[in-house]
C-alpha cells in the first residue's frame, strides 16, 4: 500500500534530497560552532549562516535595512515578536484562527503583566478577515496586530496588504505568522506591509525540524526587547547583550546543521520559483475542492476560491469522530492526516467544530501530485459511503 503523506501543514514531506545531503555535509566536514573560533571548520560554519540568512532574504524580498533572525521554530518565532514588542498595560488584537503559539504568549502576558488582547471575528463561510472589523477592534492602547497569513484549519488566505494598511493608519505594529503560507506562494515583505514576519524552517521552507526564522523591517528591531541572553562569539567583554543584528536575538550556539538544510530547502524553492509551486497547489486545490464537494455527507470548511486559500483542507464525514476517520484512512488506504484541534481552539469554535472533537485535515506540499489527492479524495468517498449505505451518490463518483 503506497503511503500518502497530508499533513504538511505540521511539517513538510518529503524534503528535497538536497536538505539531507546539506546535514550530512555539515557532520561530515564542518562540525564547528559559528563565531566561536578562527579556524576553518567555524569560518565555514559562519559562512553557512550568512548563506542561509541570505537565501531567506531573497526569498522574502527583504529590503537591504530589513532583518533575517534565525530561531529555533516559528513558536519561538512568535514568541520574541510578541514578547519582545508588548509591554504591560498594552492591547493586542489577533484574530479567532490565530494558533496557540500566539494565543499562548498573549495569555501568559495576560497573566502576568497585565496584557489585554481581542481576537477579531471572521467571516462564518469563507473565515477570511474584514478590515474594518479590524479596525473597530483596535483601542487607543494597542500596540500590536498579530494575524495568520494562511489558517492552519480552514486553509484561508488573510487580506494581509489591506490588513497593514488598517495597521499604518493607526500606528499600530503588524506582525504575520506565515507558517502556513511561507514557502507555499511568493510573498514580498515590504509589499505585504508586516512589520515582522514569523515562520518555521521545516514546512514550506522545506528545512530540517528545529529552524525557524523572523524577518523584521529595518527600523522595528529598536522596539523589541530580547528574550534570552548569552554568548554570541563577538563582544564577549560586554555583560549586556550586544545590540547589533542578529547577535542581538541569536543568544547561544545555532542550530547549525538544521540551518544548512534550511538553506538547501530555501534555495530549492528559489530554484523552482514561488510562482511554480503556488500554480502547482492551486491546482491540486481546484481538483481536491471539486472531489470533495461531490461526496455526501462530507462538509469541508473554508473559501471556496482557491486564490482565497492554500491547500489546507479540514473536513468532517457524518458517521465518524475526526481521530476514527484519520484512523481509517491511514490503515485502509494509507492516506496520512491528522484530526484534532490542531492547536487552534478558537479557530475550530469558529467554524462550529470545538465541541464535536474538531476536524481531519488533509495538507498538501510540493510533492503531492494528483494521484495523491485523487486517492484521498476516494477514501474519503468510500468511507462516507459505507457509513451512509442507504443514501446513494447523486453527484457522481469521486
């Protein structure tokens, strides 16, 4: 039974075998910390860093005053955007889909400093965002909007340029989580308007688990405070944390074999072009929708408009719990997907699914090709057929 992986909206797979080869190179040759020595193997190290920095840099369209900071994944990520801009007594606007790796942050803030932050309601069929309704939840006190480029659940694509508009107007910081959309379509950051952007390494960027990065605008980097301190291989007489980029945020030793598999992934993409893979998994959006839309008793959630979305599909079956139907997709028809909440509890209360256990979600990538969504598609139709053995298909067969 081939397997068929749907749930690189957790982690992608597979990666190019250039990401692999990347690792192994770096055990087998450098096998040294960056800046922590004048030797070959730890000028090289820092050489892999600069490379990756680079690469992500061009990926993103960064200005030549924005900022690449590399982390250890995107909650990390989003932790120092979030705690390093917030002071106490601040407000912070996110919205219902946001994941728990900001909702968390908030909350602790909440807790301890006095933090207050309104999540912004969506729209109930496609869970896209109205900017006004944005802008009638800001106050005088907020200093931050935080919003998803891409859900995790429903797969919607966020106004984000009109977002940051609303944003400007009123002063206010705007940082994107684009764990789901980084890597899967082409994004320029300044046209995007983010003062920030977050993001992991190993989903759409294609790198190793253990990679995340922060992009931030030249400027913002002033506002924020650091999360952690300690050694940075420049400026070690100084008790304080050094103030230049990106030693200023990349207290500690790096993560260096996972950032040269990073940089392996990113620059695939660079190879292949955003432009590419986004056609590609607008396709298998258009082709997964329509299949979806003919099998009864299944109910999918999200915009109907593949440009509104990526390729991220939530679904529920009648007749089943979501952790029973990715059970059974997994054992019967090897089709890989995960149930739950998915880490996003306002965003499945959202959509109606809370209470009932969630949904089961099915995420393409790169590498997923038609026959994998076609054979999904067809599980997904046999399986609502046998527990609906007395309603017949009327809407052709998947």
């Amino acid at each position: 039974m081939n397997r068929r992986y749907f749930d690189n909206s957790a982690t992608s797979f597979p990666k190019p075998p250039e990401v692999a080869a990347a690792v192994r190179d770096y055990f087998d040759r450098v096998h040294a910390s960056a800046g922590r020595g004048a030797y070959r193997e730890a000028v090289e190290s820092r050489a892999i860093l600069d490379a990756a920095r680079a690469a992500v840099h061009r990926l993103f369209h960064c200005g030549p005053d924005d900022h690449v900071v590399f982390t250890f994944n995107g909650t990390d990520s989003l932790n120092l955007a979030i705690k390093g801009l917030v002071r106490p007594g601040d407000h912070v606007v996110t919205t219902v889909l946001d994941h728990n790796s900001v909702l968390r942050p908030l909350a602790a803030l909440a807790a301890d400093h006095g933090v207050r932050w309104t999540a912004a309601p969506v729209d109930p069929c496609t869970t896209r965002l109205d900017p006004a309704v944005l802008a009638n939840a800001l106050e005088p006190r907020t200093r931050l909007v935080v919003v998803n480029h891409a859900s995790n659940v429903t797969g919607v694509l966020q106004p984000v340029a009109d977002i940051a508009a609303v944003c400007r107007r009123h002063g206010v910081r705007l940082l994107v989580d684009a764990a789901q959309s980084a890597g899967h379509l082409p994004i320029d950051f300044a046209e995007l308007g983010a003062d920030m952007l977050a993001c992991p390494g190993h989903k759409g960027l294609l790198g190793p688990l253990g990679t995340g990065v922060l992009v931030i605008r030249g400027g913002v980097e002033r506002e924020l405070r650091t999360v952690r301190e300690g050694g940075t291989g420049s400026w070690s007489e100084e008790p304080h944390q050094p103030d230049a980029l990106p030693d200023r945020f990349e207290a500690g030793s790096h993560n260096a074999p996972g950032l040269a598999g990073l940089r392996a992934g990113v620059e695939w993409l660079l190879a292949r072009g955003l432009t590419a893979i986004r056609a590609h998994e607008l396709a298998l959006c258009e082709r997964l929708a329509a299949r979806l839309d003919a099998i009864r008793g299944l109910t999918w959630y999200g915009p109907r408009d593949p440009h509104q979305r990526v390729a991220v599909f939530s679904v529920r079956v009648a007749g089943y719990e979501p952790g029973e139907l990715a059970a059974l997709l997994e054992s019967r028809y090897g089709v890989l997907a995960r149930s739950g909440l998915h880490c996003a509890p306002l965003a499945h209360r959202a959509i109606g699914t809370l209470e009932r256990g969630g949904t089961t979600r099915l995420s393409a990538g790169p590498f997923t090709t038609a026959d994998d969504v076609d054979a999904a598609a067809g599980a997904l139709a046999e399986l609502a057929r046998a527990a609906q053995p007395d309603i017949a298909e009327v809407r052709g067969a998947v």
